[in-house]
C-alpha cells in the first residue's frame, strides 16, 4: 500500500484535484466521494465506474476501513462499544448511544493520549499515533453499518486529544459535513477538549458552528494542575478567556466538562468558585460522576454531592445537567475508553 494516497481522508476539494492529477474529470469526486460514504472496501464496488478507471483508482489508491475486532452491547440500555483495530495493529474504541433525538457515535481521533488526566484510562498507554480523516470516518461509517441505526450524530469525546490531532480532526469535520456523503449537520457534532488554547483560537478561525466542550473538571489552578498536567501550560484564566472569545467570535454556546470526583473536586467550595468563573458566560455545565477507572484509584461522587453541586451551580445561574450514565456494564462511560486490548476484554 506504500505510495498510494488514502482517498477516504482527502476533502471533496482535495478528491477533485486528485482525480485533475491522474488525468481524470472532475466530476469523478462527487462519484466517488458518495461510494465511500456508503462504506464501501474497494473500488470493485463502485460499480458505475468503468472497469479501467476502477482499475487505475486500485492502482493509485487505498481505501482504509477499521476492521471490528470487539463488539459488547449493554444490557442496561443497548449502548454499543465497538473495539476498531487498524492494518499497523493499532486499536481504538467508540461508543454508539440512543437518545430520543437520534443516535450518537462517540469516536476516537488518536491511538491513545499524551494529556494524562489523572482520572481517566484513555491515555494510561501514552499516545501512540495519530488517526487520519478516514480512521475517524471509518468509526462513524462502520458504526453505522454494523448497527443498522442512522448516525445522527457524532462527537468527538473518545480516545484522543482531538485538537492534538488538529489538522486530520478538521479535514475529518469538513468531509463529515459535506454534501453528497453522510452530510451530518455541524450543530450535530460536538468536539470534546482539555483546554489546548492556541488551538481553540484555530478552531474559532474555522467558523464551525458545532458545539465545542471544554473537560475543566476543577475551578482553580491548583486543583486543575494536579489532575489535569494540561493546566500548567494553559491555565484556568486563560483557558477561560479562550472560550469567551470563541462564544464571540461564533455566537456558540460552550459546554463545560465537570467530572466529579470522590473527596477531589465535588466539595461546596469547589462549586461556588466554578460559578464565580462562569457567572455571565454563554454555557452550560454537564456535571459527570466520574466513572470508575480502577488504575486511577478513581471513584465517583455519591448523589447527595451531586446534588448539592448541583443546585449551588444553579443559585449562582448556570445551565446545569447531569450526565446520564451510558453502557456502565460494558465500560463505554466517560473516561474510561482504552486503545489497549486489556486481558482479551476488548478494552475494558
């Protein structure tokens, strides 16, 4: 496969100026591009090409699909985690969820991560590589496939700093979003980050309209700092003064993360400063029990701290949610996607 280009992960622009450069009409593209959002593995299925053009695409190309390795399906809820594995051996997992607006996929953007929040099992392993536009695409596409349940929406939230991965994370968004393949809505697509500012300020060029979520997961630097090592290069003040140029600049509303750790960051105190920092800004909290990631020693806030948070975030103003808690039993809850397959358990 050296040498070939991987035409899942080129925009429609880019699929147009490959096909100008191996001597082929433009309008190719929109064929193509429409074939490989069905899920299609080879050019052998696109059959309104012709035999020589499918020829000279299997010649010049490849096209990349994740291979299912794991599926486990929860018997609470019907939440599905699949563990994807790649060609170089690498695997990741995403996570399909039912809401009554539609279906969710939750996908992974690299093979592990390099940010080591201390409460979650993503980046225990380091980070490995990153994915490209069609490794994410495959998540959605594959997802989709398998589950005979219609994507209606995707979030960036898995395996995965997404704005480490910033260049393949917005190629992978503009083909998402475009006409003639799956078409998902940029207001349906939400994009998951631990606070990288000077990629928030790129993003923001971008003009997207999806929702951005912000993982504070603590009101102060010292706090933030210690379970969060991401904070000691941005920290809370700035991080917070990114956001509120991006709500600005997009007239978007931020969804702020807030895992809620035992004994760590769920006391009263903790709630009344996070208020004072978000009082008057265009957001919402979603308050998350953190869920359990036995390397980490992590365990969550019981319901009466929950609570009390809770209705301390609301005094102060705030839009407040609690997350509900999808595929527990099958460990497909926040935090807890891994990149390793642990023990033959696909991940868990």
């Amino acid at each position: 496969m050296d040498g070939k280009t991987d035409i899942k992960s080129l925009t429609p622009e880019k699929l147009e100026q490959f096909f100008t450069q191996i001597g082929e009409p433009r309008y190719r593209a929109k064929q193509v591009f429409s074939w490989l959002h069905k899920g299609v593995s080879s050019f052998e299925e696109m059959t309104d090409l012709s035999l020589s053009l499918r020829g000279k695409l299997e010649e010049k190309a490849e096209i990349i699909c994740p291979i299912i390795k794991k599926r486990l399906v929860s018997d609470i809820d019907n939440t599905v985690k699949y563990l994807y594995g790649f060609s170089d051996g690498e695997n990741v997992e995403s996570v399909l969820m039912g809401y009554h607006h539609g279906n969710t996929v939750c996908i992974s953007t690299q093979a592990g991560c390099r940010m080591d929040c201390s409460f979650c099992a993503s980046s225990l392993n380091g980070l490995s590589r990153n994915l490209a536009p069609s490794e994410m695409l495959g998540q959605v596409l594959t997802t989709q496939n398998d589950s005979g349940r219609r994507i209606s929406n995707v979030v960036l939230m898995g395996i995965g700093e997404p704005l480490d991965n910033y260049d393949n994370v917005i190629d992978f968004l503009h083909i998402l979003c475009a006409p003639g393949g799956i078409n998902i809505g940029q207001r349906h697509i939400s994009l998951s980050t631990c606070g990288i500012v000077d990629r928030i300020y790129d993003l923001m060029a971008e003009k997207f309209q999806i929702t951005l979520s912000v993982s504070l997961h603590a009101p102060n630097d010292e706090l933030r700092s210690r379970i969060m090592p991401v904070n000691r290069k941005w920290n809370v003040d700035e991080l917070l003064s990114a956001c509120r140029d991006y709500i600005d600049a997009t007239k978007r509303r931020i969804s702020f993360e807030y895992a809620l750790i035992d004994g760590v960051n769920d006391t009263p105190a903790c709630a009344r400063q996070l208020g004072v920092k978000l009082r008057g800004m265009l957001c919402h909290v979603n308050l998350i029990p953190a869920n359990e990631v036995l390397e980490r020693g992590v365990k969550k806030s019981g319901d009466v701290k929950v609570k009390q948070f809770f209705d301390i975030l609301t005094e102060c103003g705030l839009t407040v949610t609690v997350r509900r808690t999808l595929g527990a039993d099958i460990s497909a809850s926040c935090g807890q996607l891994r990149f390793k397959d642990k023990a033959g358990q696909g991940g868990n």
